[in-house]
C-alpha cells in the first residue's frame, strides 16, 4: 500500500465514522508560544480539549504535519527516527471513549476493505492500572491475554509519568498497538491516549475524573507504511526513497544500507525534507527559535555532504525532489519550489565558508579533551568556539557524535542564553498554563465582534480580572481608586478590534451606569475579546451594561493603513515576483510595517516603481469590500493564500478592485482612496532572505511629506542653490571642508571656492525627497536634520578657512628650515623651535623629516594656540633612543614650565602648557634637559 494511500484510508475510515475531516495544522503555529513547530497531531486541539471553544464538531480526524527534534542524534542511524513526520489521528472531544477507540482502531488495521492486517501480527500494551482497556481488547476485541502487556507509567500514560512526576492538568493512560512482521522486532505503530484524568498535587489519590473524557490518538504515517511495504526502515517506503536516491546521486556515491555513507544519505534525506517544508511555510534559517532550528538541519545535512567528499551547495538540488514525491497531499509545494532552493542554497554557501576554518579548532578541542579524560564536549566551550570563531555548534556536536563523544547540547543552550542568544530549543508545553482567562472560556463565554459594521455597540460585562499576570484573579466588582491600576475587562459583544493578524487592538472608553473604563489595548484570547485599561471613575460589577465606543478617528487611521498593506503587498508582486509574499506585519495608526520574502535588496528604480503603483491604485478609487464565502471558493477567486498560515472555513476575503483579493480578518477602508497620502521611508533587510518596508499614511503621510519639503526648501536655501544644484553644492562644500582639514595638517593646497552651482529646480516631490535624502548619506544624519547640519558644516569651514588665512605662510616651514638653526650638542643635531600657527601633525611630519635627513638627532618644536595655550611635540632618533634619551622624559619638564603636562613615547612626545608667555623661558628648559641627557 503506497504512503498517500494509506494517509487517504486512514481520513476516509474515521470519516466514515462521523469524524470531520480537519486539515493539518501549520508547521509553526505562530499563535502557540508553547512550541515552536507543531509536535503532534492533538495540538491544533487544545482548546477543543480543554472546553476553551464551543465545539463545531465532537469527533475529528487529521493528518498532521509534524516536527521533533529531541531524538535528532537518532536520524539516519535508527530505522525509524525522523524530524519531519506525519501524524495520523482521530480524536474525540466528550464524545466516544476507550470502547469506541479501541474497536475502530482494531477494524481500520484488520479489516480487509482497510488495512488488512492479519490479526495474529498486532498486540498491545495497556496501562499497569487501566483494567478497563485491557478487558475491552480480551472480552470484546478477543486479544488472547498473552498478546496484552501491562506496562508502567513512564510507557503508557501520557504526559509520560505523570501520575507520580507531574505536570498537574489533563492526562491519561495510553494503549499501544505493535504491529510484528515476520522475522522482525515488533513496531508501535499507533498510540491511543484516554485523558479522562486531571491531575491534582502529588500521590496518591491526586488523578481526579474529568467530567468529560477525550480520545486523542496517534499513528505514525511513514512507520506504518514501513510495515505495510515490508521494508527495514522508514526510509525507504515510497515517498522517501526516491529522495534517498537522489541525494546518493547528488553526492556522487552508491546508497548501502549498513555503510556509514548510507546513514549520512537518511539523514540528509530527513533534513532536507524538513527543510523544504519549513522554507515553504517562510521560516528561513536564522539566529532564533524555529528559524535557528531550520539552520541547525541544514548545517547538519551540510556537514554530511562535506564529510562525502563535497565542496559546494549540493542540498538545494533535492528540493524539487522533495516537492515531487510530497505533491499529492501538499500540491503548494510546486509553487514555492525555486525560492525554497534558492534559499538553501544561500545558507548551504555561507556554511561551506565555515567548515575548514572550523575543523582544526574543534580538533584541538577534542585533544585536549582526550588528555583530561573527557568524554562530554563541555556546552560553554561549543559556545565560546561559536562566539569568538564562528564555529557552529552542529559541526562541533555531529563530529564529537564521529568520535563516540557526548555533546552537552543543554549546557550550550544554557551558556548562549547567559549571552542573550535564543538557542532554538523544541518546547512541548502540551496544554499550556492555566489562569482567569481559561477559566471564562471553560464558563462557556464567547465575545461577538461587531466591529467590521459599527464603532460603537451596547453590550454586557461577563468577566473582571485584576492584578498582574501571576497574581491576576477573577473579581465580581471593580472600583476606581485614584490611582491608575491596570484591569481587564470581557464583554458578550465589542466593537473593538483584538489584535491579530498584525493589526494592533483598538483603543476607547466603556461607559455604564455610574462608571467609565478607558481602554488602552485589546487582544484576543481564543473566543474571547479581552479589554486591558483603567477604571477611570465610578464602580463597575460583572452583569453592568456598557456602551462600548472605539476611538473612532484612531480606527480610521488603522483602517487607512490596513488597507494600503494589501496595496503595497499588490505592488511588490507587480514588480519583483510572486515570491514576494508577506512574511509578517503590524499596522498601527497611519503607520505600517511590512516584511516580504526577497533574497536581495529592493533597489532605488524598483522602490519608485512600487511607491508609483500604490499611488496609482489610491489615486483609482477601486472598492473595497469584504466577503465571507468558503475557502475552496475563495481559491477558485485567485485569492492569495501565504504559505504557512492556516485559514478558517469559511474564510473573511478582503478585495480592493479586481486586482487584490487577500483572505484577511482586520478592519479596512470602503474605497483604496480613504488611503490618502502613502509614503515610504525604509527598505532593509531583517534576516536572510526576508525584506521589511516601513510606510505612512493619511495624515501622517502629509505630515512627514510637509516635513521633508521644508527640509528639503532649507536645505537649497542654506547652500545658496536651487534645488537641481543642491547635490554638487553639498559636494563642493565638502571637498573644500576636506582640503582645508589636509592643508592644516600640512599637505596639498586650497583652490580658490568657485562660484556656487545655480542648477536647475526639482520640479517632482519625489525628485526633492531623493536629494533630500542623499544629502543626508552623505552627512551621515537624518533628513530632518540636514539643515542643521549644513549650518554647522559652513561654520566649520569659514573656521577652517580663517585657521589657514591666519597662518599665513607659516605652512610653508620646512624641515631645511629648522636645520639651519640646528645646534651640536655633543655628536647630535638638536632643534628647539617655535612654529608658528602649525597643528600638532604637522610638527610631527617637521619632526620625521629632520630625523630623515640627519642623525643622531633631537627635536621639540612649539607653537601657541590663543591666548591661554602652546602645543609642544618632541622627537628623539633611534640612536639617541638606544642611548637612553627618550622624548616623553625630555618634553615633560618643558611642558611644566608652561603650568601644564604631558608625555608619550620615547620616540615621540606630545604635551601642552596653560601659559604661552612664557614659552621663552621653556624653551631654554628644553635646550638644558637636551644637554644633560646627550651627557653634554
């Protein structure tokens, strides 16, 4: 039986059974931050388990995309271990239990219109206590008692050992069933979990009944079809060899089971599959959490490939394998194929970079290791080598797994979380923490929105909750106290708008009798609309009736911005790609943030392209309307559909025109017009392959386009030009800035300033804007700041100007100058000079030529800055420097008789002195301090 048809039956037979046929779940349930990838098939249920959502159906089947990563040493070298699987299950919310599970179970495996299996190959395992189970497979099923094992509470109850060890909450025995092919070791094949517990405290007497009990099972897909094709391992069932083959030819080696290059070939094979999904869903490899889990697979896969003898990106060319022998039950793979390559081949490239260079460190690691009689790779010396090299921690731990030493993997994480970085580690946080919210869901309260047609909503309190997030509590009253204490307050219907989907919650003001509750914030929690804010007068108590209101003109600014997301999201495919897919985004009032998928910069052509498409689109007045209509109908309407979300059926269809259709659940404008003004004030770049533009609009659109064009009018203004000619006139100001500067540290000459350019007038905003912000690159600050700048940078160089002016020709003194008054102090040519008007470099330029031209020799050389300062540099030749004399000794007492100090080099010395009027007299110090050290 082949792997899809298996996956088909299987939904098919517990369809038949009444269950509803639910699609996998995500990969990364951004929504759950107890895990980081979805690890089981129950987890898009919790909340149907917990009693936290009015059921739409009480039996349910999937098959679920699934990753671990706890067992990751395994891959490649067990026969069943993956990263990437898929989960089979059929699941119960308070409907059938142990009986039911356990009979269905027994007919998809055996029956013939099924599975088939031959009953004499299946036994089961039960848990030491559930006599219940076990009676129902030997009275009912008639599994001899020699085929049913009673196993302990780390084996067959879930969460594992929870009745002595815990976590408190809902858990349960499980019942296992193995399948056994002749001549092989029996295989688990499928799990099935009885929650009918909820644990309380410790043993004994602490697993209380569950008022309603639940079924959640398990079958692992590519472990049953093993058994089903009669192969020795996961591996090589349809839907993977074909992948393991093309891996060996990739790499250019044959594919032997038991060799050492055929477990490299299964793990590649399992990581690259992992990876081609995880890059389809838009989690890239990076620095944090999931993205650092797929960098961690890809290094892993790398390696093996480098350990086969490669040198360059090989990984890459698997994905359209993956995506061939995937495409039955996920078709969308196709369509992503190339960028999902594309970004492979990027990170396979940077950590082919890295290998060499990391390999002799890590051997001398592992000597060292081999001296003191180690066997644990310590995790604080992984993080050191990868903080101070750059060496990854997967090439480290795969090469300690060559070396049958352990890699503490834990005690990494734990040193990289010391140093701030996000380790990456797989959380399974099964049923997550409980508090007040939980507790109005498991009442049965639900909020309707009825934001998308009013703004304003007469409604009832059901829920207060005070205090912080440990300490918060239900409460029946709330009443105002003068000071601002933060609460929460739930309503059966809002108008406000919970944040998701990157919209921020609307703010506004619950008004009852007697009260009035600002709100500050509103999220989502589940089915429930949660109000955070302030108590602002009066006493409010649950059952009161409220006028809910929303900031309505706050609203519109969102809307605004909303709306232009779907504009700008139009725009980016127009121009770059249908691979520039929405990748995340927050809308806030008037403001947007948008991160796109893009392997390289948007450049400055494009970026106008995309701001003149959206204006174009406002400036068209199209519709925008919403609709709710079944997904499959919503497809049919090329409506676009992000890779990695999961959508509801039915689903919300937000379209502006014709020409933008996104499945989408925020609040927006009636006519893309609404937007008003749209302006673009950054391009970057936030992880490797993911691109953000950061836009205004409306008000503060007009607001920032106001403050540019000042900006922009200043600017020409202080510089004397018309705006054509600001340009060149900010370049000539610089270069003469720069000219200066090198003149006074004595070099090259200053050309007489030309007349400024008048040029021609900017006659576009968007032409203003450009120079606007070149200008600003090149004097390294704000654009709002350029005028204040340029202010500052023509006051400097009439400074520098001035400085040269009042030199004179003192920078034309030369080191043959000071040479004529050179005196003999023993076998050395000693100059002690003032140089008038001359900056400390280039005294020390003075310095080194007269060292050139002549030695032993000791220079000082002394020049006043104002009334109130001298500036004094000493040099000293190598010979008198290995004779002792050195010119941080010499300059000091000279720098004394100035009422100052300093000191420096033995070679060079520089120093400075308070009164310059009596620079005569420490320059005679000097020539005494001279002669003493020559011994003279």
């Amino acid at each position: 039986m082949k792997t899809d048809e298996l996956r088909e039956k299987y939904l098919e037979f517990f369809e038949s059974k009444g269950h509803t046929r639910v699609a996998s779940d995500v990969l990364v349930p951004t929504w759950d931050p107890s895990v980081l990838f979805t690890p089981a098939g129950m987890n898009q249920f919790k909340d149907h388990f917990l009693g936290k959502v009015k059921l739409e159906y009480t039996r349910a089947t999937t098959c679920q995309k699934c990753m671990r990563t706890g067992d990751i040493d395994n891959v490649g070298r067990t026969p069943r271990h993956h990263t990437f699987f898929e989960m089979l299950g059929n699941f119960s919310f308070g409907d059938y239990f142990k009986r039911d599970a356990i009979h269905w179970a027994w007919e998809f495996l055996t029956d013939k219109k099924w599975l088939g299996l031959p009953p004499e190959t299946l036994t089961v395992t039960v848990y030491k206590d559930d006599q219940e189970a076990a009676d129902i497979w030997r009275d009912e099923i008639g599994l001899p008692t020699s085929r049913i094992s009673f196993e302990e509470e780390d084996e067959n109850f879930w969460p594992a050992s929870a009745p002595s060890q815990g976590p408190d909450g809902v858990c349960g025995p499980c019942s296992e069933i193995y399948y056994t092919a002749p001549g092989r070791e029996p295989l688990e094949i499928w799990n099935l979990v009885f929650t009918q517990f909820n644990r309380l405290g410790d043993p004994p007497d602490n697993l209380r009944p569950l008022p309603s009990k639940n079924i959640d099972t398990g079958m692992g897909l590519e472990r049953t079809a093993a058994a089903l094709q009669g192969v020795e391992t996961n591996f090589h069932i349809d839907n993977l060899m074909p992948i393991v083959e093309a891996a060996a030819e990739v790499c250019g080696v044959k594919y032997e089971y038991a060799s050492e290059n055929g477990r490299r070939l299964r793990r590649i094979t399992d990581h690259v599959r992992a990876c081609v999904f995880s890059v389809h869903e838009n989690v890239y490899p990076g620095a944090n959490k999931e993205k650092y889990v797929v960098k961690r697979l890809l290094r892993r896969a790398v390696l093996d490939g480098h350990q086969l003898g490669l040198r360059e990106p090989f990984l890459s060319q698997l994905a359209p394998t993956v995506a061939e022998v995937m495409r039955g039950p996920y078709p969308d793979l196709m369509e992503t194929v190339d960028r999902v390559a594309s970004v492979i081949k990027k990170e396979e490239a940077n950590f082919f970079g890295t290998i060499d260079a990391g390999l002799s460190r890590i051997d001398r690691v592992f000597d060292g290791m081999r001296k003191d009689n180690k066997t644990v790779v310590e995790g604080a010396t992984a993080a050191d080598l990868y903080q101070t090299y750059g060496v990854p921690p997967e090439l480290l731990e795969s090469l300690a797994a060559e070396q049958t030493l352990t890699f503490d993997w834990d005690g990494y994480q734990r040193a990289m979380d010391e140093h701030g970085e996000a380790s990456g580690k797989l959380v399974h946080t099964v049923m997550g923490a409980k508090g007040p919210i939980d507790s109005l869901k498991q009442a049965g309260h639900t909020t309707e929105f009825t934001g998308y047609d009013e703004t304003e909503t007469e409604a009832k309190i059901v829920g207060v909750v005070v205090g912080d997030a440990e300490e918060a509590q239900l409460a029946e009253t709330l009443e105002a106290s003068g000071a601002e204490t933060p609460a929460r307050v739930v309503l059966d219907r809002t108008p406000f708008y919970g944040e998701s989907g990157g919209q921020v919650g609307d703010h506004g003001v619950l008004v009852g009798p007697g009260f009035e509750f600002r709100v500050d914030d509103t999220q989502k929690d589940g089915g429930l609309f949660v109000h955070h804010g302030v108590l602002v007068s009066g006493k409010l108590m649950v059952g009161d009736k409220v006028n809910a209101k929303v900031d309505a003109a706050r609203r519109d600014a969102i809307r605004r911005a909303h709306s232009a997301t779907h504009l700008l999201h139009w725009a980016l495919q127009k121009t770059l790609g249908s691979h520039a897919q929405q990748q995340g985004s927050k809308v806030d009032a008037d403001w947007l943030r948008f991160d796109f998928t893009n392997l390289s910069p948007v450049d400055e052509e494009q970026l106008e392209t995309i701001v003149a498409d959206v204006a174009s689109k406002v400036a068209a007045a199209d519709t925008v309307k919403s609709e709710t209509l079944p997904l499959a109908d919503a497809r049919q309407q090329g409506a676009m559909m992000l890779f990695g979300e999961k959508y509801p059926d039915p689903v919300r269809m937000v379209s502006i025109g014709e020409f933008s259709k996104e499945l989408c659940g925020g609040t927006h404008l009636t006519s893309s017009a609404q937007v008003g003004a749209f302006e673009l004030l950054h391009e970057e770049g936030v992880s490797a392959g993911t691109r953000r533009m950061t836009a205004l609009t409306g008000a503060r659109a007009e607001a920032h386009i106001a403050e540019t064009e000042a900006a922009f009018a200043d600017t020409a203004k202080a510089l004397g030009v018309k705006s054509g000619a600001v340009l060149e006139a900010v370049g000539r100001l610089l270069a003469r800035q720069r000219a200066l500067k090198k003149r006074l540290e004595g070099g090259g000459e200053v050309a007489k300033e030309k007349a400024a350019p008048s040029g021609a007038e900017l006659t576009t905003y968007p032409e203003r804007k450009a120079a606007l912000a070149e200008v600003a690159k090149r004097l390294s600050v704000a654009a709002s700041a350029v005028p204040e700048r340029l202010t500052a940078l023509r006051a400097e160089v009439e400074t520098l100007e001035a400085q040269v002016k009042k030199r004179g020709d003192a920078g034309s003194i030369s080191a043959d100058d000071l040479l004529k008054n050179a005196v003999t102090v023993g076998d050395a040519h000693v100059v002690i000079a003032e140089t008038p008007a001359t900056p400390a470099p280039v005294m020390r330029q003075l310095i080194d030529a007269i060292r050139q031209k002549t030695q032993p020799s000791a220079i000082l050389l002394a020049t006043k800055e104002g009334d109130d300062k001298v500036t004094l540099v000493a040099g000293v030749s190598k010979d008198l420097q290995e004779r002792g004399v050195s010119a941080g000794k010499w300059i000091g007492p000279v720098a004394k008789a100035l009422g100052g100090g300093g000191g420096g080099r033995p070679d060079m010395a520089q120093a400075g002195g308070k009164q310059p009027e009596k620079l005569a007299e420490a320059l005679d110090v000097a020539k005494a301090e001279i002669t003493a050290a020559l011994g003279a």
